[in-house]
C-alpha cells in the first residue's frame, strides 16, 4: 500500500480510533471530516473550509434543486422529539400507569402489562426508558419484582424494538443512512424492512423478554416484600416511589391517541403519496412509488398535533397559555440536537469518502482480510464490540453502515442487506451489554436499580440471544433460506434460556435440601 491509498483511508481509521478513545462520535466524525477535506484539498485551509461548506449545503440544495429526501428526514426526526417530550412532560405517560395500575391483579400480570407498555411506547428508546420505568417502578414494588427484574425489561423493550419500527425515531435516521449508500438495491424503506426481517439479535431479545415475563424464566421465583424493594433502590443511591394509585378515571388516550395517529398517519399519508406517484395500479406500486419522507414527516406532524391537544384538553398550561406547550417542544427540538448532527456529519463523510475514492480500497482490504464465510459473523461480532467500547448504537451506525456497506459490496452483493442488518443487530447488542450506554444507565436510574446490578443481571439474556443471531447469520452466510435461519436462531434462543432456567432451578432445589 502507497502513501496515497493509506492517506485515502486516514480519515476513517482516525473517526475509528477517536470513537473508541474518547466515546464521543460528533467529535470522531468531525475529526475525520475536516481531516478528509484537508488531504482532498492538499492541506489548504481556504480551499478546504470552501469544500465543508460546499458539501454541506449540497445535503440540502445541489444542482438548483431542494434535497426533499434530507430535510424530510431531518423534519420528522425533529418532530418526534417533539412528540416525546409533549408525552412525557404533559403527564400522558403517569396517567396511563395509573390507569395500567388499575387493571393488573397479579404478578404475571404486572410483568406483561410492563412490557406491553414497552411496545406501546416505541417511538424512542431513551423516552422508552424513562416512560416505562417510572410507570413500571411503582407496579414492580407492589407485587414484589425486583429493581433489576424490571430494569431488564425497560432495557429489551427499548433499543431492540426501536431498530424493528421504521416509524420510530431511528427509522429516519437509519433510512437516511441507507439512502446515502449510492448501490443500495432498493429503496431506503424497502431496505429498512428488509433488514429488520433479518435483525435476529432484536427478535430474540424480545422473545426472549417476552417468555422470561410470562413464565418468569431466568428469575427467583422469591417476591422480595415492598421494604426489601425500598432497601435495595435505597442502596442503588434512588428515592423509593410511592405506591400507585390506581384510578378509574384515569385515561390512556393522552399517550395512545398520538401514538395510534404515528402509525395510522405513516400508513396513509405513505399510500397516498404512492397513489399519486405510482404509474400503475395496486398496493405494491404504491408502496415502491411513495415519497416516505414525506410521509413520515406529515405523519409525525400528525400526531405532534395530536400530543399537544391532548395535553390541553388534559389542563397542561391551564392559566398560563401556550407557554408551558412552547417548552416541551424545545425541550424535544433540543433533545435530537445530537442525533441530527452525528447525522449531517454522516452524509458529509459519506460525500468524502466518495471524492476521495476509499470505497474501493476498503473493498480491496476486506477481500484480502476477511473471508466470506464470516462475512455476517463477523460484522455482528465488531460492531458489537464498537458498540459496547463507545456505548452508543447510533454512533456505531454512522460510522460503520456506509464502511460495512462498501466491505459487503465488495466481497458478496448478494448479502449486502443481511450484512446490514449484523451491523444493526451487532450495535444493538453492544449497546444493550454496555455499562455506559444511555439507555443502559437510564434503564437502571428510572427502575431503581444500580447500573452494575442492571448490566450483570441483564447480561445472561443478553448473551443468550446473541448466540441465536450468531447462528441465523451464520446460516444465512452459508446459504440457508430466511425460514430455516429464523427456525434455527429461536430454537436456539428458547433452548438455551430453559436450559438456563432449568439449570436455576435444579440449583435452587440442590441449594433448599442442604439448608435442611
């Protein structure tokens, strides 16, 4: 390798490098960014800071017309941070539990009804977090779950879920990522649900979720009574919450309502729009014709306006006017301040890897380096580590989708997808495991629980559904059909996490003889 493939690639192995370091991926990107622009442009500072500028405002106007796809993207992301700030800070989510609060008698109940909120509020995963513990936390400590118990199903029914719901927020983020990759076959939304068909570590996580609630599999079958609950989130350094109190009178549509209008408004407004475009007739021209930025924007758009009625006819700002409503949403503006510019940087290093020509030599480094037959595991494996180092999977994403990308490209177009769908699976695992991942740390904070005991516990479960991905994208390297790979993975999934609960309790059984 010469001086100027090796410089071709710099930029890259320092975003790499620095993300792994230091754990912050706007300032990986943006290292490697301007250093990209500085060797494109042999080191002139004038003519390099022309180049960022050029390239930036080409992500929105380039060649007199207006990039519709990029600023749609970037609207509806910022719309459903609004969303989940009216949610939770009008008070849609308390009231919803205690309506919730109401209905369960049992604790098998409690367990499901913790996770079906879970699915219920999929639109993102940290407000997924903070919603379902602090619902939860209060259900928990009344029919004896432990902190740790709960804090594991606040965490599997967040990022996993996310990475499935293209109408969630990380669907425009990941569909604007993929329609940054210039050979994609397929359009951005055709290619986000195809990658959630394979996400295999996401599935299993909450089947996995799923089971272990309703039969309660990988937990001690002792309640732990409401003053042993108090001592442990006494220990974890949390203030112990009250009970709840179950209300009659209590509604769920100030959080369902928005919700329903999410998924209903995404569905329609994509239809139309495909009825519009579309040269033929039927369902699926339709689908493949449709402008879906716009769609998830009018459908974001919808349900914003829902949330905020809501939260007027439910009293929020009552004598005080539309302040308290202008809050919440620059709460939410603020809250995807983050998101949108690891984005941006994204699409820009994205345009310097092209100007520069690195996607070739990736593609020649990874035929030399890596075999084929390990393509997907192997993918799985280092984004999870990458994931795991930075605590972030929205940052592993921005970084490693466009380089997975090129490596799969290069080495098997036919897998291109599925290696995808390893770098989205891959992330999400390592995120889950890491002790520093936000929705790690704030699982934990919302359940009371300490972080180090919410890691510990939900590791088992976690490593349990990575072995069952590992195998389905084993499969699907080999060759296997899409059945046989899903048969195969939750086989695995199930087998293993009731032979480990069958190991539990034989222990315990062993454990109760010797102490009489």
């Amino acid at each position: 390798m010469d001086v100027t493939d090796l410089l071709e690639l710099i930029p890259l192995i320092l975003t790499l490098v620095l993300a792994l370091l230091l754990r912050r991926t706007l300032i990986a990107l943006g290292a490697g960014v301007v250093l990209g622009a500085l060797i494109l442009n042999d080191f002139s500072p004038v003519t390099s800071l022309k180049y960022l500028f050029n390239t930036l405002t080409a992500q929105f106007y380039q060649q007199s017309q207006w990039q519709w796809w990029h600023l749609n993207v970037l609207f509806a992301m910022l719309l459903l941070g609004i969303m989940t700030s009216l949610l939770g800070r009008s008070g849609a989510v308390d009231e919803f539990g205690h309506w919730l609060s109401a209905r369960v008698h049992s604790r098998r109940q409690a367990r499901m009804g913790i996770i079906g909120l879970g699915f219920l509020v999929f639109i993102d995963g940290i407000f997924s977090c903070l919603a379902v513990g602090s619902v939860g936390r209060p259900i928990a400590r009344q029919y004896g779950m432990s902190p740790a118990q709960l804090s594991y199903m606040v965490d599997t029914t967040a990022s996993p879920l996310c990475s499935l719901v293209p109408v969630a927020s990380w669907g425009p983020y990941v569909m604007a990522l993929l329609a940054a990759i210039s050979f994609l076959p397929v359009s951005a939304l055709d290619a986000f649900i195809a990658i959630a068909a394979v996400n295999f570590y996401a599935v299993s996580a909450l089947v996995l979720v799923g089971l272990g609630s309703l039969f309660n599999w990988g937990w001690s079958e002792h309640i732990d009574t409401a003053a042993e609950v108090g001592a442990t989130e006494r220990a974890a350094g949390h203030t112990a919450h009250q009970q709840p109190q179950p209300s009659n009178t209590a509604s769920p549509w100030p959080l369902m309502l928005p919700l329903l209008g999410l998924l209903m408004g995404a569905l329609v407004f994509t239809l139309a729009s495909g009825a519009s475009l579309a040269k033929e007739p039927g369902m699926a021209a339709w689908l493949a014709a449709a402008d879906v930025g716009a769609a998830m924007r009018n459908a974001s758009l919808t349900a914003v306006v829902l949330a905020a009625l809501m939260a007027l006819w439910r009293g929020r700002g009552r004598g005080r006017g539309l302040a308290p409503l202008m809050i919440d949403m620059l709460v939410g503006l603020r809250s995807m301040a983050l998101a949108v510019g690891i984005l941006l940087l994204t699409w820009m290093i994205g345009a310097l890897i092209k100007d520069l020509g690195s996607a070739a030599r990736i593609s020649a480094l990874a035929n030399d380096l890596l075999s084929p037959s390990l393509l997907l595991a192997g993918i799985f494996a280092l984004c999870a580590i990458m994931a795991f180092a930075t605590g972030t999977s929205w940052g592993t994403f921005a970084i490693m989708i466009p380089l997975c990308a090129q490596v799969a490209q290069g080495m098997a177009p036919e897998l291109l997808l599925p290696a995808l769908a390893a770098v989205m699976a891959g992330s999400v695992f390592g995120d889950h495991c890491s002790p520093i991942s936000d929705t790690s740390i704030l699982s934990a904070t919302a359940s009371g629980a300490a972080v180090h005991e919410h890691v510990t516990t939900q590791l088992p479960f976690a490593l349990i559904a990575a072995i069952a991905a590992l195998c389905g994208f084993q499969l699907l390297n080999l060759g296997a059909s899409w059945g046989l790979a899903w048969a195969l993975t939750l086989l695995t999934g199930i087998g293993l996490l009731w032979l480990w609960q069958h190991q539990r309790s034989s222990g315990n059984l062993l454990k109760q003889d010797g102490q009489a």
